[in-house]
C-alpha cells in the first residue's frame, strides 16, 4: 500500500474518532443551563437518636490463652517488690511504657541466621506450653534474621512473669520487648 494512501486514511481514522468525542459535548446543554427544577433538593437533616448510644458499655475483660493462665505465677504487687539496685544502662532503648497505639508485650527468646533453627526453638517453646509466634523475618545491618518471640501478652508485668520459665525452656536469655 502507497505511504501516502496510509497517512491519510491513519489521519481520517483521528478526525472521526475527535469528532465522536467532541462533537457531543458542543450539541449537549450545559450541566450549568439546565434548570434548577430538575435538580431534587434533600430531605431536611434530622440528628440521629438511639437509647443504645446513651449507655455506657463496659470493657471486656483481656483475653487470657488457657496455656497461660495455668502456667504463670503470681507476681507481687508493684509496692512490695523491692526497688533494682542496677543502674539504668544508656544503651538499652527499649521503652519503660508501651508507645502510642502499641498494646501488647513478647519475650523475644533470640534471633537466628537459620529458618530452620529458629522453627526448632519454637517447637521447643510451644512443647512447653508457651504461646511462640512464628519465626519473624528481619533484616538487620545487612543480614537476614529470624526473631522467635513469645507472647503477646496486655500487660509487661505478665510478660516478666513468664521470663523464667521462657528462659528455661530455650536455655537463652530473654528479653520484655514491645510488640508489634
């Protein structure tokens, strides 16, 4: 087919499919025009009623798994433990409090460079009725870890209360981190 013959029939196929697009909108009335009849006013606002609204609903108590509650012990009421004679180290950053929006407290038990020995640790943790999450992956200076965390629990003071017996279970030393 002759180069030129293709231009044109290419040029008319853009001329036809301009005038369908725009032929339309010059033809049409304005949105603006048209008259306000048309147009249905809303119903007039009412406020919004409801004697459930009016009560006050009571908060349900935290939910507590069933290994947990038969495994932990005790803890002492915060006045009659005695105050840490350690000083605060300056490297350590985690918080005393949980940050805004954060609500819940893990051990982390430790962080491995192996899937497959941290899925051990958590065999070994879950055989000894603790509540361990699933390895968590993470990137930390480069490398690839996998953290194995128990818990969560509501409160740190909980958290702390199952250390010991965390700790006995994986032979590491834990530590009471904020979760997420």
């Amino acid at each position: 087919m002759d180069e030129a013959l293709k231009k044109r029939l290419i040029g008319a196929a853009v001329l036809a499919s301009l005038a369908v697009i725009f032929v339309p909108m010059l033809v049409e009335e304005p949105a603006d025009r048209q008259p306000l009849e048309a147009v249905p006013e809303p119903p007039p606002a009412r406020p919004f009623e409801s004697s459930l609204l009016r009560e006050e609903v009571p908060l349900p108590p935290p939910a507590v798994p069933p290994t947990q509650a038969r495994t932990e012990q005790p803890v002492a009421p915060a006045s009659t433990v005695p105050p840490s004679t350690e000083p605060a180290s300056p490297a350590r950053s985690e918080p005393a409090e949980p940050r805004p929006g954060l609500a819940a407290w893990v051990v982390q038990v430790g962080s491995f460079s192996r899937l497959e020995n941290a899925r051990k640790l958590v065999a070994r943790l879950r055989k000894a009725g603790l509540q361990a999450l699933d390895p968590e992956r993470i990137e930390l200076r480069g490398k690839v870890l996998y953290r194995v965390q128990v818990g969560p629990v509501l409160e740190r003071k909980r958290a702390e209360a199952m250390l010991p017996k965390v700790n006995k279970a994986a032979g590491t030393q834990g530590r009471v981190r904020p979760y997420p």
